[in-house]
C-alpha cells in the first residue's frame, strides 16, 4: 500500500472526528451570559479534545513519513489507533454534560490511555518495518520515550480523577504540551533521505 494513502484515509478520519465534536456543542436560543456560562465546560472539552486530535494529526503525519513502506501491522495499528481516536467525540460530550464530574474524567482518561498506548503500537509497527542501518530507527526509539511518559500520565491521571479532577485535567495538559510540536529530529531525518 502507498504511503499516502494510508495518509490520506487517517487525514480524513480525524477531520470527520474534529466535525463531529463541534456537530456536539448546542448553540444557546438565547442570548444572554448566563446561558453562555452553561455552555463554557462544553467550549472547554471540545477545546481540549480539538488539540488532542490536533496533536495526534500532526506526529502521526510525522511518523509516517518515517515509514518506508506500509505493511499490514502498520496498517492494523493505524486502524487501532484511529478507532480508538473516533471513540473522542463521544467521551468528551459525556465528560462535558456531566460537568466534568469524575467518572466521566476517568473514562476520558481510559480512552486517552487507550489512544496513547494504541499510537505507541503504531510507533513500534513503523520501527520494526525499517531496516537496521536507516538512521530514522534509532530517532523513532528515542522519540517513543514521549509515548512511555504519556501512557504514565494518563494512568495516573484516572486515580487521580477520584481526588480532584483538576489533578487529572493537568496531567492532560502536561501531556499536550510535551506532545506539541513534533519532532524536529524526525523531520530532519526525512529531508535528509530525501
């Protein structure tokens, strides 16, 4: 299978994603702020899950650029990984309308870990399609040290709902912001090949 192929069926899968969480948010008949204060934690997790979906766009384009080829297993972890992924919109509405309220953050937290081990799958599926001697391989394993440190903080961020759900908010957070900008080695790597 081509690469961009592959490319292009994920891309479109995380804009449907992205269309379906916003498709969630209800417009207020009125207006007033007191009606807009009631749909603030709804702006919120769709805000938060927007640059999750934003964030796993962006390294996932990066990751299959250091693909070689496309094998099953690489397709199969990209299934995995967008399946788990496709199940966001419907966490972050629960976890909305409940207020944020702790079960709801926990099954958020389940989903993210799933997604987070899911595209450390996909990670381990690339590295061992390369050939030995292709300078990406080494980069891919450094760089899977991020996917290790977000499944610890999605794991700690379920007991951490049970405390406060703030606890587990900032363990998203933290998350996030290791996770924003791609990495630089990966792109380097590729210009380089190329």
């Amino acid at each position: 299978m081509n690469k961009a192929r592959l490319e292009t069926f994920s891309d479109g899968v995380l804009a449907i994603i992205i269309t379906i969480m916003v498709l969630s948010i209800n417009v207020p008949d009125k207006a007033s702020w007191t009606i807009l204060l009631k749909v603030l934690p709804t702006i919120f997790g769709y805000a938060l899950s927007f640059v999750f979906i934003g964030i796993y766009w962006n390294n996932h384009h990066h990751l299959l650029h250091a693909a070689e080829k496309v094998t099953a297993s690489i397709m199969w972890a990209n299934h995995n990984l967008l399946f788990w992924l496709s199940l966001v919109p419907l966490s972050t509405t629960w976890m909305s309308k409940t207020d944020f309220q702790d079960v709801a953050i926990i099954t958020y937290a389940i989903l993210l870990l799933i997604c987070g081990i899911s595209y450390t799958l996909l990670t381990r599926a690339i590295i061992n399609s390369l050939h030995d001697k292709n300078p990406l391989k080494s980069v891919l394993q450094k760089y899977n040290f991020k996917g290790v440190f977000s499944i610890v903080c999605y794991s700690l961020s379920i007991p951490a709902a049970f405390w406060h759900s703030y606890i587990s908010l900032g363990l998203f957070t933290l998350v996030a912001i290791v996770w924003l900008i791609p990495s630089r080695e990966i792109e380097k790597k590729v210009e380089e090949k190329e």
